[in-house]
C-alpha cells in the first residue's frame, strides 16, 4: 500500500475511535466515518432551514499566528465584511485544552459561523461536533469533523515543489545535492506531501536525503533549531524543502552559520508573505514556494458561512490548487491575494485555485465529513 495511504486509513481509525467514544458522551451524530467519493459541488436555489437562534458572526479559531494563519484570516474577515456579517478572531496559541475551550465558547454564544484550524485533531473533535450538532456552520483547515473540510490535494503539493527541486539540481547543481527535508510527518493529514518529495528525489542518483526530520515545533524557530542541529553533522546543504515557515527558519541558521549559498535550493509550501519576499531578492537561496493562497480559500470559507446562515447548501469539501510561485509570476499572484473578492467573482480564476466537492446544508448537517477527506485518496 502506498504510505500516503496507508497514513491516512491508519489516522482514520484513530479518528475513528475516538469519535465513537464522544457519542456514548453527547449523543450527537456521528457524520460520515466512511471515506467516500464525493461528486462535484452543485449550486442549488432550493433554500434549507435557516439555522435557529444562532448570531450572525464569523469566528475564526486560530491555532497559531503565523503568517499563512494570518492570511486566512484575512480572507474570512473580508468575506464576512462583503456579507453583512460580524467578524473576531481568537488564538490557541498552539495550546490544544485553549483552544477546545474556545470552540465550547462559540457554542455557548451562539456564533453563527466557525472556522477552525486544529491544534489536537482529536481531542478538538467531541466539541467540533457539538458546535455542527447546534447548527453552527463549521469549516475546518485540513482535519476533521466539519461542515466543510479545506484540503490540498497533498501528495500532489509536495510534487509539485520537489520536481522543481530536481529540475534545479540537475540544471543548477550537475544533478547532485545534500538534502534536507523538513517534515510534518507526525501530522498524517499532510504526511502524503513528504511521501512525494522522497518519491521524486529518489530518483536522482546523486542525491542524498541527509536529514529527513520533523521540528519539534513547526514554526520559523523549529526550523532554525532543528537546522542548526543538522549542520553540526553535515554542514555543506544544496537543498531544503518543508514549509516557508520552517524553511525560513532553516535560512536564517544557514546565514547565521555563514552556509547559505546563492546557488542553493531553498523551498516551501503555504506561499508564506516572507517566503516571497526571500524569492524577489536576486541573490537569495530561496528560489520557489507552491501557494495553497490562504486568503483566497478563507475568503471561500467566509462566504460559505454565510450562505449556511441563509439556508443555502454549501460544499463539504474543498481542494486548494497548488502553485508553483517562482520570481517570474509573483506579480500576478500578489495582485489575487490583495483582492480575493474579485477572484471569487470570477469563474475561471476561482477554479483555478478552488474545486469544491459534495453539498450540504443546515437540514443535512448530520452528513458533515468525519473522515480525514482527500481527493487524492
């Protein structure tokens, strides 16, 4: 079985478990537990329930402040202004009990629209589901339970970077390369994308692979740790590829250890807003970072909750279409995170980043996804 694979049904099962524990506690539905195709999302007129006694707020559980947090954020406070309704935020801060307590919270203030990205996938799920259970719109970035899931098709992301990772080394580098690659393996949902980068790489004979980690902490200071640990034993790298976040804490160590070398391949994922900068500077090892455009699908996100609150059918599951991002189309992808409103507005360029799959709507909430959803499994 592919490894991706079997991550996911193994994260499945644990999933799985845990959710059955929670209905013996709250009686609430359950979802779908088995992984399925969903069809395309079909925009109906026909008008659900609108959901009873809930605020017209957007609120959006952060786990942390990193930048590509941050930009979903920005997306769903747009939306939220386009649509009439409320907008707050609140951080975990990378504090799984905080952060259960702050879902409980929305609950019992009856907030209308909730978007979550998990700290603790699991133990966040018994509130997540009452939170559906009351009526309250739920996306979530990345695992479930939801109303709506947002993924990226992950093994098809972490290609995406490592093909062009390959193309450097053999144009660049002779077709030889110290790696380095900065997972999130422990995480199973994005497991699939570190799956792809091994799989490419392993196909050029004169790479080595000479740190395949996760950082303690995913975060630009896990990235600086766990680089400077790397280069007490192998100080000479050509490549790093993780997330911007982490590969830039990867850089500042390279640059603090005087290692960082124009001619490196430096890589990430999310389109971080400091991943780009690194990217338009000339001598900068950072050469590309394939966009998931987070205040694009926050903007989606947004504008899903509220057609929820209106009765509307939304989509139980979303993809976010990688891009590459190199210094060439920079500009053209800038100008569409400034003004997600108007990529939404358009067909084309919303397909483009966004293809969304199933429906569903307040009276059939008790179909949310609670299975870890991908359109690649």
């Amino acid at each position: 079985m592919h490894r991706a694979t079997l991550g996911l049904w193994c994260c499945l099962l644990v999933l799985g478990s845990g959710a059955v524990e929670a209905s013996g506690q709250d009686a609430v539905p359950q979802g779908l537990t088995t992984p399925r195709i969903l069809p395309p999302h079909q925009v109906t007129e026909t008008l659900c329930t609108i959901p009873p006694d809930l605020k017209p707020e957007l609120r959006f559980v952060q786990d942390n402040n990193r930048e590509f947090m941050e930009g979903v954020g920005d997306g769903l406070e747009m939306a939220a202004l386009a649509r009439g309704l409320s907008y707050s935020n609140v951080v975990a801060s990378d504090d799984a009990r905080r952060m259960i307590t702050l879902v409980d919270e929305a609950r019992e203030q009856q907030v209308g629209g909730v978007v979550v990205a998990p700290v603790d996938p699991r133990s966040l799920t018994p509130s997540l589901q009452s939170l559906i259970a009351a009526g309250t719109y739920v996306g979530a970035v990345v695992p479930p339970p939801a109303v709506t899931i947002l993924n990226a098709p992950q093994y098809l992301t972490g290609k995406t970077i490592a093909e062009a990772a390959a193309s450097y080394i053999e144009a660049e580098l002779g077709g030889r390369a110290n790696v380095v690659l900065l997972t999130h393996d422990s995480l199973q949902f994005l497991a699939p994308r570190f799956t792809a980068m091994r799989d490419v790489l392993g196909k050029l004979p004169g790479v080595s692979i000479v740190a395949d980690i996760s950082p303690i902490v995913v975060n630009e200071e896990g990235g600086y740790a766990t680089m400077n640990t790397i280069l007490i034993a192998q100080p000479n790298i050509d490549v790093v590829l993780g997330a911007d976040t982490v590969v830039l804490g990867a850089l500042r160590a390279l640059r603090d250890a005087g290692k960082a070398r124009p001619n490196q391949f430096l890589g990430g994922i999310d389109g971080e807003p400091d991943a780009l900068t690194e990217i338009r500077a000339e001598d900068s090892p950072y050469k590309a970072t394939v966009s998931l455009a987070s205040p694009i699908f926050g903007y989606a996100l947004g504008q899903f909750a509220a057609d929820w609150l209106e009765g509307r059918s939304v989509p139980q599951a979303m993809d976010i279409l990688p891009t590459l991002l190199t210094r060439d189309n920079l500009g053209d992808y800038e100008l569409d995170l400034a003004e997600p409103g108007r990529v939404w507005d358009d067909q084309a360029q919303r397909d483009s980043y966004l293809k969304m799959y199933g429906s569903i709507c307040y009276d059939s909430r008790e179909d949310y996804l609670n299975f870890p959803w991908s359109s690649e499994s």
